[in-house]
C-alpha cells in the first residue's frame, strides 16, 4: 500500500515536471517569436538615421533638423569612436556584453535582489542589448510585461546581429539628453566636437554616464550632477584598468564649459535664423532628389548653401522694426516678404517669408499667390517691345485713354498727355502706354518673353491686363527676383537657387549645380531697361529705393483692393523690385487677406523703402 502511494506521488511529480518543461518550452517558443515577429514587422526602426546639416555661403551651420525620432542624431561607424569612449560605455552600462547571451543574468539576478529589498522596480539589470530593444520598439514603462518583451527583442536581436552591430546602433540610439541621441550628436551638442577621436578622457566619462540618467547627468542641464556621475564612471573605468590613477583624478577635476555651437533665433540676436531659408532649402533639396522632407531631414546629409550671413541679418533687422509697417492694425500684422539673389549666378542670398516665420509656416516668399501691379510692366510689356526691335527707350508712345474690345484700362491719377516717350511712361508708371505696347508687340510673344525670364504664364492670362500686372494666379518675389535678374546680368539667366552641393554621410556627391549664365535676351534690351529702370529711381516712383554707395535700377508696383464702400487709396498689394551691380532683390507688402477692414492705406514707397534699408545694410 504505500509503495503503491509513493508510486503514485512519483508519477504526480513526473506529470507535474512535464507539464513545467511543457510551460516552458511553449514560454520560450513564444518569447523567440515575438522578438523576431517585432524585429521584423519593425525594420525601418533600425535604420541608419543621422540629422542634416546645412551649411551658408562661408561655411558656417545655420540648422541642423530633427530626425524622426523628433530629435537630433549623427550616425558614426563603431570604426569612428575610440576604443576608451567603447570601453567606458561597456564598463558603466553592461560590462559583460560581449560574453552573454543578450540577457546577463548575473546583472539580473542582482537587480531582482534589489528590487524584492526595496520592494518596487527600479532596478533594470538590463543588457545593452535590452536597452537597445527598449530604446528602439518599447516604452519606458517599468512593467513585468515589458520586461519580458525587451528580453524577448533582446534574444531576437543577438541571433540576428553581430555583438559589434549592436554596440554600433546603441551608441548611435541611445538618448543623450537635450534632443541629442547617439554620442556623436553629444559630443557635438556638448563639446563642440565633430571628430570623436579628439574627446578628452573627462568627456568620455561624461557622456558614458548620461544613459542612466539624459535629464540630470547631461553637463547643460545638471553641472553639478554630470560631475558627480562622472566621476564615478571614472573610478570604475579606473578599476576595470583602463586609466590611470593620475588620469582619474585629472579628469574628475575639470570643469564644464559649454560650447558656442548653436544659431541664435531669437529676437534681437545678432545671428540670422534663416527660418524661411531653411525652409526653401529642404522644399529645393526634395523638387531635386525626389526625396520626402521628413527623409531629407534624417538623411544625415550635408547641405551647402549660397545664403550670405550679413545680408540675411540685415533683412532680418529691417522686418524686426514695427515703424516700416505703419499699416498696422491691433488685430492683425501688415505682412512682408523679400528675396535677395545673385544675378551673376542664381544664388538666392537671403530670404523671409514673412515678418515672423516659422518653420514649416507660410513661406510668402516662394509662393505664387501676389498680383505684381506695374512692376510687371519691364518684364510683359517694356522688356518684348524692346526685344522685337521695333521700340527703343526713346520711342514716343500714345498715352490716351483706349478701348480694346471689352477692356479699358486707366491711368491712376486720371490724367492722359496725348504722347510720352517709354522712357517717361516706365518712369512715371503710366498705364495706357504700356498696354498699348503690350497689344502692338502681341501677348504670344509677351508671354514667351516671360517664359525666357523665367515666369510661366497660363492660357487664362492671355488678355492685355497682365500689362498692369493682373495675373490668374500671382507671382512670387522669388521669381520677380529671377526675372529682373536677367536685366540684371546683361540678358542672361541663372536659375535661382539655394543650394549649391548635396553629399551623403560618406561624403558623396548627390547634387551640385551646375552654373548656366545662359543667354534668354539680347544685352541691348537688358541695357536699355536697365538705363530706364535707374532713372525709375533716380526721379520716378522708386526714389526711395535710393541707396548711398551703390546705383539702383528697380520698378515699384501697386495693386489696388477694389473693395466696395472703400476709396481708391486702399491697396492689396506693395512691390518693390530692384537690382545693383552685385545683388538683385524683390520686396512684397500687404496683408494675407485683404477686406474692408484690413488693406493698405500706404503706397509702393514703403516697400521701396524697405528695399533700400536692407540693401544698405547687407551690401558692404
């Protein structure tokens, strides 16, 4: 009897193991699939993501964007990092890494000690490689479950890579503090260096002891902490015989200092934001590549630029200062928008696209949606009727008041002289006879003239009010910009641009323009508009864009709001466009939306004045 009994509670011992071995395997098998299930349902997790960078005309870096993990990261090969910066991280965060499994269960087993002694979770006892997991596919939520899926990722994640593969993307993952992930970005955000070989024993140590801690132990944040931490990171790279005694005590010794590597962007600083530029340039950089902006942004590509710091300062001073805008109104900002450009080869040099921008915002600047009043005269009626020779400066033109078909335009004052040379009508801004020479010359050849400067007209704006600058869809100052630029340049064209270079992290070549200085009109006709244009400043509509040291030829332009119950005083929109011998630029005014409320009292002067303050200051 009771060997039949303990028979029996053998065979219940027996069940019960099988059922434990059973529970287990199934626990293992089902642990191994999710992590390889999430590692490949997740691939783009791992993906090589480094922030780019652009540069200015002198080589300076005006941003540096986020990347999608919505912070700022610089991808660097494990080749790149010096052995100590590997072996501090190593020694501080998982000194066993390359002689475990993922999971270091002599790291856990202490971790559970002490959370079961202080009865919570705060010991992780994590592997590098769960915390890998963690960083790329999990929260950082401490829970049983998570745990156990970090372990399982972990597991996954070690068969599928090399221990020198997973050491390179934790390095290059891992939260830094302060937006920064990955030690390259660190130790530029911290230290101001690029080449990580050039890192200092005390930098190693700071940067290998923020993982336990990005928002206390970074140097900006915590001064004090960070040194703390970091001193103990060096007495255990210390133990572990890496440095030694003098080398510890030096470097626990030194004080931080941040570096001076970030652009100012704030008001009143005396470093240009770039806001809208920068905006133009990843837009440009995507029309090129066929890349998404969020791609370009996390692409780890440097970015050269033509953008001048001077002139961008400049025209960032000028649209800080309220007394320009007299227009005002509580409720809402008159707006602006102005570009510079290089006419002798395209290179935009500076940019607003608003008075206030802001990333991602309206860029007023390059969007075609501003009727360009009768500073489109050089560009549809002055300029072909010079081209097709059969009109010069001199040529006297009748200045009466016409009917074409359905169509009567006016001259704003209501006065009409009989006759007046071009000369004097582009001077004086007179309408009748620039659309007279619009309808001699012949909209077909208007519009391919235009075409040649650089501004595509539709089939809706075959009609004889795009003399006075009425267009279906508007026009922007960055293509008023290229189109005075070919007079600018003798009649030849250089297509505006931002960007001068794109390479790739490894320093390849993905773009560079190519210069064009292609002849569009003769330089007889771009001589004699310029001719015409000087004297619009020297003693006509434009005088205000009267510079110091330089001579300008520019053409202002006014739209009139038309509203019902309001005067013939209210305008919608202001232009000013001008050029020297160096720089060609255009300047926008009026409000986003015009209503009875909210229009323009002021006239083209103001926008003309605006020119010239800006070109005063950024031209040496």
């Amino acid at each position: 009897m009771l060997r039949f009994a303990l028979k029996r509670w053998i065979y219940h011992i027996f069940d019960a193991l099988v059922l434990i071995v059973i529970f287990l395997a199934l626990g293992y098998m089902c642990l191994v699939y999710y992590g390889e299930s999430v590692l490949r349902n997740n691939a783009q997790a791992i993906s090589v993501a480094s922030s780019t960078i652009i540069f200015n005309a002198d080589g300076t870096e005006i941003s540096r964007s986020h990347t999608q993990t919505k912070g700022y990261a610089d991808y660097a090969d494990l080749k790149d990092m010096p052995d100590l910066l590997k072996q501090a991280f190593l020694t501080t965060e998982d000194r066993r890494f390359y002689h475990h499994d993922g999971l270091d269960f002599i790291g856990i087993g202490r971790a559970v000690v002490q959370d079961v002694l202080h009865m919570n979770l705060s010991q992780g006892g994590s592997s590098i490689t769960q915390q890998l997991a963690r960083n790329l596919y999990l929260n950082g939520d401490k829970t049983l479950v998570r745990k156990v899926n970090e372990m399982s990722i972990a597991m996954a994640m070690e068969k599928r890579f090399s221990k020198d593969e997973l050491l390179e993307l934790y390095l290059n993952h891992i939260f830094m503090g302060r937006q920064q992930y990955g030690v390259k970005a660190a130790a530029w955000r911290y230290f101001g260096i690029k080449d990580l070989h050039q890192l200092e024993i005390w930098q190693m140590a700071t940067l290998a002891g923020i993982p336990k801690g990005p928002s206390i132990y970074n140097p900006i944040d915590r001064e004090d902490l960070s040194k703390e931490r970091r001193a103990v990171v060096l007495g255990l790279m210390h133990e572990q015989g890496m440095i030694t005694k003098r080398q510890m005590e030096a470097a626990r010794s030194v004080d931080y200092t941040p570096p001076d590597t970030t652009s100012a962007s704030t008001p009143g600083s005396q470093v240009p934001a770039y806001v809208s530029a920068v905006d133009a340039v990843i837009e440009e950089a995507s029309r090129l590549t066929g890349k998404s902006g969020a791609e370009i942004q996390s692409a780890g590509w440097t970015i050269r630029t033509g953008l001048d710091d001077q002139a961008q300062l400049a025209m960032e001073q000028a649209f800080r200062e309220s007394s320009r805008f007299t227009d005002d109104l509580k409720d809402e900002q008159v707006q602006a928008s102005m570009v510079i450009m290089d006419q002798h080869n395209g290179e935009v040099k500076a940019m607003m696209g608003g008075r206030s921008p802001v990333k991602g915002g309206i860029n007023r600047a390059t969007t075609d949606a501003r009727q360009p009043g009768s500073a489109f005269k050089p560009i549809i009626a002055y300029g072909p009727a010079l081209e097709s020779g059969r009109f010069k400066p001199d040529s006297v033109l009748p200045d009466q008041r016409m009917k074409y078909g359905s169509y009567q335009p006016s001259n704003l004052d209501g006065r009409y002289r009989g006759t007046v040379t071009m000369s004097h009508a582009i001077v004086q801004s007179i309408n009748a006879p620039a659309v007279w020479l619009l309808h001699e010359t012949g909209l077909g050849r208007a519009h391919q003239f235009a075409d040649r400067l650089g501004i595509e007209l539709g089939k809706e704006d075959l009609n004889l009010s795009i003399a006075l600058g009425g267009l279906h869809k508007g026009v922007s100052p960055l293509k008023m910009a290229q189109a005075y630029s070919v007079f600018a340049n003798n009649g030849k064209r250089n297509t505006a641009h931002l960007i001068r270079e794109i390479t790739d992290s490894r320093g390849r070549t993905i773009y560079g323009f190519k210069p064009e200085n292609k002849q569009v009109i003769s330089a007889s006709t771009a001589n004699a508009m310029t001719s015409m244009l000087q004297d619009v400043v020297s003693q006509g509509t434009g005088r205000r864009a009267q510079l110091s040291q330089h001579k300008v030829a520019g053409k202002t332009g006014t739209t009139q709001a038309a509203l019902p119950g309001v005067g013939r005083e209210a305008n919608r929109d202001l232009w000013f466009v001008g050029y020297t011998h160096k720089w060609t630029a255009a300047v926008w005014m009026g409000f986003d939306r015009t209503d009875a409320e909210h229009y323009m009292r002021s006239g083209s002067g103001v926008a003309a004045d605006l020119f010239a303050s800006v070109m005063e200051r950024a031209m040496p």
